[in-house]
C-alpha cells in the first residue's frame, strides 16, 4: 500500500498481518519417535510415553460395555510423570519432577470401578507394582480379570497384583486370569496364587480348584481358581508372587545405614523413568589385595522372590557374622536394577519395553542407563582388583522349575575352572534342600550371549559368574513338596551369604594347591617336550585330578566329576522365563528357517553305500542291537524335542511325563516300556516304524516320539546331523532296502567274482601310464570292453606304451582287469 508520496506504508501494511499462531499443539510430543533418529539436545529420562497395546482387552471393553458387564478398567498411564504422580502419592518415594504442559487426556471409558454399574464387590488396582487392566462378570460369583501388559509392548503378561473387598462370610467367588502368554507354569504342578488377608497380613500360597489352560475365546492361557471368604467385607490381595516395591526396598536401605556402620550407600544412576538406583557397598578397612564381589537383583520386575532372596543375603551381611567376610573381600550390591518396571507393574521389561537382560552388549545410556552404569561398575572393578573379581552374582526367580538352583559357565572336564566354579552350588545344596544342585546348568547358549552374566564371562573370565534362580512356587526334598514363603526365601538369602565365606576359603587354598602342583606339571612338561602328543593329551587330562591327589580335596573333584552323569536334564535352559523376550522369538524364527533349510539339503543328499558302511548299516539294524538302538532314539528324542514350542498334544502329554521323573525313574520307566513293547511285537527298529500290522493310532504314537535314526547315528554318512521325526529322511530307508535286495539277488558267480575283486583290490595295484590314463577318462563306461591293450602279468616291470599294444592283436581280457578299472574309477572319485 502506497501513501501520498508513493512511499509504501509499513505501519498500516503490518496492521493487516494476523497474529501468528502456534505451529505445534503443546499436548502432542515426538520425542519417543525422535529416540530412533535425529533429535535436538533433550533429556529423555525427563518424559516418556507409555503406550500398552491391549487390542484384545479393548475389543472386550467395548463388548462388556454394550452387554454392560464391565466392572472395573484399570490405570494406563501415559508417560512416565503420570505414572509416578500417581504412585508416589500412595507411596511417598522420590522421583524428579519437571514441569509440563503436556495436557493429561481422560482416561476412556472411565478409572477404577464402572460408575454405571452397581458392584458389591469392588477391585482395585491403582497402586504401585498393581497392574489389573479390567474385570466384566460372568455371573453373580465369576469373574474375567484381564492384565496390562508391559508398557510398549504386546505380551509378558504373567505378573498380576490386584485387591479386592466387599465380600461376605462364607462367600466363594471364582476368578479367571484370561490372558496369559506362557504354555507352562507351576501352576501346572501345585503352585497357588499368593493371598493376603487383613485377618492374618500373610502371603501365602491359596485358592482352591487352581486350573491352567488355555482359553476357550482367544489362544490365550487361562489361570482359574476360586477365593473364600474368611471374613465380611474383608480385604483379600492376590499376586503372581509376594510382592516387593521399590518404597519397600528404599525403606529398608534406610534402616540398614541407621544399624549397619560397615556400609555405604551411594547412587548407582538414574533410571530412564527418572528414579534412583542406590548402591550398597560393604566393607570393613582398606581394599588392598581383597577379592570382590558383584551381586544384583530385580533386573525383571516380576520376578520379585529374588528381592526378597537379596534382602536375606543383605541381613547376613549387615550382621556380626559376616565381620570376618569383610577382611577379605568387599562387596557391591545393586538390590533393584529395573524400579520403573516394579513400580509400573511389568513382568519382564523396563518402561521402553526392552528386557534389560538382552542389552549388556549395547552401549546406550539413554534407553538403558542402569545397564550401562553396571558395565562401567564391572570394568572399574576389575582395572583395580584384576584376578581378584572373583564373583558376579544376578539373583532371578523362575517360573517353570522347582527349587533354588544356578546357571554358569561352561568348562570342559579337564579345565580346573570345572571343578572351581561348581564349589558354590555344591556347597549350598549341602546346606538346604531348597537349593538342588542336579537342577543347576552350566552352560551359556547362544541366546544367553547377551546377559549380564554371559558378558561378563567372556569380557573377564569370572568364574564364578552366576545366575541364580529361585522357583516361584515350590521346592522339594526326597520325600515331598514344600510352598516357599517370604521366611525361605530370607532364609534362602542368608544361607547364600554363609556359602560365601566357605566358597572364597576352599578356592583360595585350591588355588594355591593348583598352582604350586601346575608349575611342577609345567616343568616335566618343558623336559618331555619331544615326546608324542598321547602323554601330552594325558597330562592334559589328569592336570587336575593330579594337582589334587592326596589332598582333603580329593573326594570333592571326584564328587563333582560324577555329578556331571546325574545333571537334571528335564527342563533345559530354553524352557527358562526369557523363552518370550522380543529378541529371543527373532533369534528362534531365523533358527527354524535354517533349521528347515539345513534337513531339506540333508535330505536330498544321495546315499552311498560301500562295504564297509553297508557291514555296519546290517549290524546297527540287526534284531540283537534293536532295543538298544530304541532307547537311544527315545533318549535322543526326549533330548531333541523337549525345547519345541509347536507340538501335538499326544507328544507334549508323554514328553511331558518322561521329563518330570528324576534321570533314575525315567531311565528305567523307558527300559520297561521297551522291553514291554518289543516282547510282544518283535519288530526291528525299521519295521517298527512302517509295519502295516500296527494299527493307524500307534504308528501315530510312535513317530511323535521316536525319530528315526539317521545316517550319522548309524554311520553311513558321517555330516549329516540328526533329524527329528517331522523330517525324516525317507530315502534313507528306501536305498537300505534297494542295497539288501541287490545284496540277496547276487548269484554265485557273482559272488565269486567279489571275492576276487576284494583279493585284487589287496594286492598293490597296477601301475598304469598317463596315456592310458587320459584315454580311459575320454572313453565312457560302455565301450570299456572294446578298449585294446595288454598288461604285463608281472606288475613291477614297466607296461609297454598303448600305442604299441593297441597296434598287437587283440587277447583276451584277464579277470584282473576288471579289478584295475575299479581301481582307477575309484581313484578318480577321490
């Protein structure tokens, strides 16, 4: 716009502009999307956003609504703040609080118990480690109860922790948990939720009628059992186990600084919800030339047993009989290393939905702080002791096995470290049944690679680098079964302590014992350097046995080289609670796919057959060696398929019988079973499995648990790997029986004529020149016969040239012949 001058007026041009507005709205935030990729300075532990993708438990929200059903929805924070506003209010525990405009969206349909609906019994939930998402009713007294699950991902739902009142004396309602995710449980074998009462204030194992099995509505797995009251209007709390929170632990710490003076407590980090982690540091004088020890706990919320196992260890190293444990060690114990998880109710994930036991390989401080804060701990330690961090110790609680037992490292039989690192668990199986050695599995698989433990025993070679689980439900001795409390696992806690003691005196002395008899070994061996590699391979072997013979650990090396035969093999370490983590399915579905493709190669492989293979085919096979072969495949069978998540229920039932007997019975249960079995049909192993006089269901049965050999089991073909019954090798048995016919078909002539060839083929064989060499090459099979040429009866002399008997006249073909054609043509395979 121009004024009278021809000038532009700026002053009514910028009246005309509109006021500018926000671009973004303030309730909206990107910064969880902005985790992933570029991202302006920010401090992510501030705010988080906590998604919980429960589409079936929307889809039934919304149903139970319409049938108006639906009795209580439950607390799904949306980021951290909230959650913590809303937990630390009931709880009192600090955490940091920032100021936000993000505006807090009404929770639909509503929180807590349905306003429209009237409900004499009331749930609730809203509390710290709580997480019922919601309940619709069945009839007057059942009830459907569904879990959140982990925040920011679709499952881990095996954790619950709920309440509720308003019942009447006498009363009896049924409640049905819908929506687990694990195929197993203790529930399967006598494990009961954990009750408490106002009446008594104990956690106890209760409910009577306990099922679990799938759902009829979803794919789910279902957990029911009914509740009597004890009491009118009394309040009844159930959980998956006692729980543990994190303003438990912190109340604790506080009362442990005020009657303990040789401790100290310091902050470990800050977690990714904006909480403390503390770390507790016991120890009495200087450091200098003691041994150290890691201990930490609760990196899965949900497995709160191993919070109260820690706090037992805890009490045994605040008292006065751990003084002479502090002269020679210190140690560092980080109690709780995932609070946001227990304070938000998960089972097995931090806030952002990863399992913090699969991430020690990362180096990410943002998402994962209390991960990296134990890696630089563990580094630091081991800079200032070296050799003399001697122990790293991650307390777990289990879901599937009984009893208290460890997983540890793998060292061959021969290696000292064998014998060192199983000294703990043997100790402590001596002192409590609780704690079953047989139970323990030394061993670090591939999908355990990214542990705290199997990081830290590859990165500095601890020895005694553990895991140890306690069951959720029950331990069990030799004559019955008991429910774990909160005193056993105190208890359980405090024993671990005492072991402790025991466990650094006798390695210490080993240890001097090994050295000083390895350096007289070292010496024999710098003197016999020019002997063969036998006596190297024995001294090798006997390194260990020889160091301590005549020394009062003698019968303990022996103790423990037996115990190897007797290892409890009924439930592997992939039937562990991790077998649903996100990173372990992908790890699982990238197996199987190679798996298929491996036995698909394996199986398109042609079978070679050569005398000698074919003489131990006929033996493998033969009627005496039959029912040892079968109870090697049953045992090979149960080995194989006991880690199998897709089954029939046929294979599952009897797996699962043969898998819950000790090794003693279930040996001998096998042997009857076949003794039984081939006394009455009196078939090979083959015809066994492809008779047509047995019927159609027990064929069934014995091929969903009996694989048939393979080629490597009865060493025709050495690489090829054993295959399960799924994918048999079908042309294995189809060229054995082709082989058996030609060899029952073979006339006399024939037979003489193979007595020949192997007498020709003993002899040292004829030598023959490069042309005829290169002219057999160039002539096919067929026209051998027409080829012309003369051998000399006596092989040392030198053959004449083929030119020059090819040119002769034409003689008769020698029987040796046929044996030097076999001979070339073999050579020339090789």
């Amino acid at each position: 716009m121009l004024n009278q001058d021809g000038y532009l007026n700026i002053q009514s041009f910028q009246n005309q502009i509109p006021q500018p507005i926000n671009l973004t709205d303030e309730s909206i935030t990107l910064e969880n999307d902005m985790l992933f990729g570029w991202a302006p300075k920010f401090d992510y532990s501030k705010l988080l956003t906590l998604n919980f993708n429960i589409n079936l438990n929307d889809q039934i929200i919304s149903d139970a609504l319409q049938n108006n059903t639906l009795i209580y929805v439950g607390f799904r924070p949306q980021n951290n703040v909230q959650m913590h506003k809303q937990y630390s209010n009931i709880s009192s525990y600090p955490f940091k609080r920032i100021n936000n405009n993000i505006q807090i969206k009404p929770q639909f349909p509503f929180l807590g118990m349905n306003p429209n609906r009237i409900s004499r019994i009331q749930f609730n939930s809203i509390f710290e480690s709580g997480n019922l998402d919601l309940v619709t009713q069945v009839s007057e007294f059942e009830y459907d109860l569904y879990m959140r699950v982990d925040s920011n991902t679709q499952g881990h739902t095996s954790w619950y922790y709920f309440e509720l009142n308003g019942m009447k004396l006498g009363e009896k309602i049924q409640l049905n948990i819908c929506n687990f995710r694990k195929s197993h449980s203790l529930y399967e074998r006598g494990m009961r939720p954990y009750i408490w009462r106002s009446n008594n204030e104990q956690w106890l194992q209760g409910g009577d009628d306990v099922k679990y099995k799938t759902s009829k509505n979803n794919n789910n797995n279902c957990l029911s059992f009914s509740i009597y009251c004890n009491k009118d209007n009394e309040l009844i709390k159930i959980a998956y186990c006692v729980p543990y929170t994190y303003s438990q632990l912190l109340e604790y710490c506080n009362d442990l600084q005020k009657k303990c003076n040789h401790v100290k407590r310091q902050l470990f980090c800050e977690s990714i919800g904006g909480v403390s982690l503390p770390i507790l540091t016991f120890q009495k004088g200087k450091s200098t030339y003691k041994k150290c020890l890691i201990i930490q706990a609760r990196i899965h919320p949900g497995e709160s047993n191993g919070s109260w196992v820690m706090q037992g260890l805890m009490d045994y190293l605040s008292s006065q009989s751990a003084l002479q444990l502090f002269e020679k060690c210190v140690i560092k114990i980080i109690p709780m290393m995932n609070p946001d998880g227990v304070i938000l109710g998960n089972y097995r994930t931090c806030l952002s939905g990863k399992d913090l036991n699969r991430k020690f390989q990362q180096n990410d401080t943002i998402l994962f702080p209390s991960v990296q804060a134990m890696k630089i701990l563990v580094k630091e330690q081991y800079k200032k002791f070296k050799n003399n961090l001697i122990a790293f110790i991650d307390l777990h609680g289990h879901s599937i096995k009984k009893n208290v037992f460890l997983y540890g490292p793998e060292y061959t039989l021969w290696n000292y470290n064998y014998y060192k690192c199983r000294i703990l668990p043997k100790l402590l199986s001596q002192k409590t049944d609780m704690f079953r050695f047989y139970s323990s599995i030394f061993r670090i698989t591939q999908s355990k690679q990214t542990t705290a433990r199997g990081v830290f025993a590859n990165l500095y070679d601890i020895v005694n680098c553990f895991t140890i689980e306690t069951s959720n439900g029950n331990y069990y001795n030799q004559t019955q079964t008991f429910d774990f409390t909160v005193k056993n696992w105190l208890r359980m806690g405090w024993i671990i302590g005492e072991t402790l003691i025991e466990m650094i005196d006798i390695q210490s002395e080993m240890d001097q014992i090994y050295n000083i008899k390895n350096d007289d070994l070292k010496r024999q061996n710098r003197f016999a350097k020019n002997n063969n590699t036998f006596l190297k391979k024995k001294t090798i072997l006997d390194n260990c046995q020889i160091s301590f013979q005549n020394t009062k650990f003698q019968k303990l090396i022996e103790e423990l080289k037996i115990d190897e035969e007797k290892m409890d093999l009924s439930y592997s370490e992939g039937n562990s609670d991790s077998s649903d983590g996100d990173q372990l399915e992908e790890d699982f579905n990238q197996n199987k796919s190679e798996e298929i493709i491996q036995s698909k190669s394996i199986q398109s492989k042609p079978l070679i057959l050569y005398q000698s293979q074919k003489s131990k085919l006929e033996s493998k096979c033969s009627s005496s060696n039959q029912k040892s072969l079968l109870r090697q495949t049953l045992f090979l069978s149960v080995e194989h398929n006991k880690n199998k998540v897709n089954q029939p229920a046929a294979q599952k039932n009897i797996l699962k019988k043969i898998s819950s007997l000790s090794q003693k019975k279930k040996q001998n249960k096998l042997t009857n079973y076949i003794n039984q079995f081939m006394n009455k049909q009196k078939f090979t192993t083959i015809d066994l499995l492809d008779s047509s006089n047995m019927n159609s269901l027990m064929r069934q049965t014995i091929h969903a648990i009996i694989p048939r050999p393979s080629s490597s089991q009865l060493e025709v073909v050495q690489d090829e790997k054993f295959t399960p019954i799924e994918g048999l090798n079908q042309s294995l048995y189809v060229d054995f029986q082709r082989h058996q016919r030609l060899e029952n078909n073979l006339t006399a002539k024939q037979q003489s004529q193979k007595r020949q060839i192997k007498k020709n083929q003993s002899q040292s064989p004829t030598q023959i020149t490069t042309n005829i060499y290169n002219v057999i090459m160039n002539n096919t099979q067929n026209n051998f016969e027409s080829i012309k040429f003369k051998l000399k009866d006596n092989h040392q002399q030198k053959p004449t040239k083929f030119q020059n008997s090819y040119n002769t006249n034409r003689p008769t073909i020698p029987s040796s012949f046929y044996s030097v054609r076999r001979y070339v043509m073999q050579k020339l395979k090789n």
